[in-house]
C-alpha cells in the first residue's frame, strides 16, 4: 500500500513566495519518497472542525506540522497546531514538527510537545530551547526555502536596482514604503503577490470577494506607487531579486532567498529572533542587521553592499548543508511512515 502522509499549516495561502516554496519542497520531498499527500490544512485553518482532513489523519501514516514561524510567544495559532499530539484522531500515528522557529513559550506547551516523535527547527537556537522544554536532543535544518542550495540564474541583466522590501510589522512596512517612494532610484519589492493578505480559511464566497477587493487594490496602489514590483509566482520574485545589488528588507524568508540567489542584502528584524538566528547559524553574525536608520544612513552614503569573499564561503557552505539537512531529514520522515505501515501491518 503507498504510504500516505497529512500535512498541518499549509502556508501558502498566504500568497508568499517564501512559504509557497516551503510547501513545495516539502511536498515534492515526500513525494519523492513514495509518500502521498492525502490532505493538508491551511494557515489558520480550524483543523479539528474540518472532518474531511480528520478522516484523512486517521488513515495516514505520517502528519507532519509545518512549523514555520507559528510557534513563539504562546501564539494561539501555535498551541493549536501542538493539540494533534494528543487529538483523538492522530491515533498511533507518528507526528513530525519540522521548519519551527521555537521561541518563548509557556511551558503549558510541554506536555504536547514531548508527545511530537520527531522535531526537527529551523535554527539552533529554537532547537535548544525545544531540548530545554523537553529534554531530549533536537536536531535544527535552516528554513526549507534553502534546501534546494544555490539557485542558478542564467540572466545577463546586471544587478543595479536597489530594492526595497516590506515586513511583518506594519509600522517598519510602511516606514519601508515611504523610503521607496523617496527615492527614484528604489523598487519597492514586496515578498507577497499582493499588499493585502487573502483570507485562505474563509468560506469560499468570502473568499472570492476578498479575492475581488484585493484585485482593486493592488491596480490602485500600483498607481499611486507606480515602482512597486509585484511579482505572481515564486519564479518572478527570484528573478527580481537577482536583478538588486541590494535587498532592504524586513521580512525573514527574503533574507532566505537573497542568500540562495547571492543577492546582498541589509535585514530589519522580525517578529522573532528568526533572522538573527538563521544569520548566526550559517556564520555571517549580526552586520547584516541593521536598524532602518541606519539602512537610511548606509544607502544615503552609497556604501558597497557587496558580499566578501569570507561570506560568500560562507553562504555557499551553509547552502550546501542545508540542502544535505533537508535530504536527512526527509529520509527520517519516510523511515517513520514506514515503521507505521509495517506496525500497521502486524495488528
């Protein structure tokens, strides 16, 4: 019988080209494995209402939780996706939490999360803290955005624009906005298709209205801020971002694919220690964090933001174990979903 896997919080809903790479890889991951997706439940997507995805769990041999950035400080979201360890419908199943950021927690998580076979973070520092809570070793693979390792381009343009991002934090993403439409020389390069975020878990006529008021607003805030740059799939971003010798952003996953391109880079911090995380983990420290300010200052004196030989080392090491991390890691996925279906098998 093939073997069958679930997945918990589907990103891409979201329209963002970071999670919407994330999915793939772990989609296509299993699937190279033999592993067949029944049924996955989207970001904010009340799972244990949704009978159709709590028939598929009872018949998987394997639910995996995209950890993403959901799990720091307490969030509902986040406990949410811990209740599957001990939910009725999981049964025998094995569960693996992988890609988490693990932050600041209440220790009301623990019990839950001693219950997950196999947890695997996104960085050392959330592994760590996951050890702490639970007591046992926890290994970390950098965000799966990075586990296909460098992304080859073949594009001639040379990388003159500078561009600018947003953020998470609404005040820093408009703060952002601002500096783009300062300055002629900037593109405003947002990490989602669109400003406005679509409502994935809405019933579908709510969502095909908010589809509708997203369209009108993205054809007039292209109007008013006619050097945004909004980009419809993963493949577009990517090109874009290979056009920059510069990404000012704010936003964790751009930081993952301006490494994965060799696009320099200057990053705000985020709504969790996910960005200095990931910079400490592959050995590039804190330089390229910077306050807005201080971004302002550095582009204003015309500074070179190229990479230096040290971090490109750096950066095509940390690429290079990434994407032998990810191929460990799905290979202990399967090797779980197998020892399922045999145990299955002898009942």
């Amino acid at each position: 019988m093939p073997l069958k896997a679930v997945i918990l919080n589907d990103t891409r809903g979201d329209n963002h080209f970071g999670c919407m790479r994330v999915m793939r890889v772990i989609e296509d991951s299993l699937r190279s494995r033999g592993i067949d997706i029944a049924a996955t439940s989207l970001v904010r997507n009340d799972w244990t209402r949704d009978a159709d995805f709590l028939a598929a769990m009872s018949r998987a041999d394997l639910i995996v939780i995209n950890g993403e950035g959901t799990l720091h400080h307490g969030s509902r979201q986040g406990s949410k996706l811990l209740d599957v360890a001990d939910h009725p419908a999981r049964g025998k199943t094995p569960v693996a939490l992988i890609n988490a950021v693990y932050q600041d927690n209440p220790s009301a998580w623990n019990a839950r999360l001693s219950l997950i076979d196999l947890i695997s973070t996104r960085d050392s520092w959330s592994g760590a803290e996951v050890e702490k809570a639970i007591g046992r070793k926890v290994g970390f693979v950098p965000d799966l955005s990075l586990a296909e390792g460098a992304v080859t381009t073949h594009s001639t343009r040379p990388r003159d624009r500078l561009l600018i991002g947003d953020s998470v934090n609404r005040d820093i993403g408009r703060q952002l906005l601002a500096l783009a439409d300062g300055r002629s020389d900037a593109r405003y390069l947002p990490i989602l298709t669109s400003i406005k975020p679509p409502k994935p878990h809405y019933p579908a006529p709510l969502r095909a209205l908010r589809q509708a008021y997203i369209d009108l607003h993205a054809r007039a805030f292209g109007l008013r801020h006619g050097h945004t740059e909004f980009n419809r799939s993963e493949a577009g971003f990517l090109a874009s971002l290979q056009t920059g010798y510069l990404h000012l952003t704010g936003r964790f996953h751009a930081v993952c694919l301006c490494l994965a391109t060799g696009t320099p880079f200057l990053a705000l911090e985020s709504n969790s220690w996910k960005i200095a995380a990931l910079l400490n983990d592959f050995g590039l420290g804190s330089e390229r964090i910077v306050t807005l300010d201080e971004a302002r200052r550095r582009i204003e004196a015309q500074q070179r933001f190229d990479f230096t030989t040290q971090e490109r080392e750096i950066i095509a090491a940390g690429l290079a174990a990434a994407r032998e991390g990810a191929h460990d890691l799905f290979d202990r996925l399967l090797a779980l979903a197998r020892s399922h279906q045999a145990g299955a098998g002898t009942r």
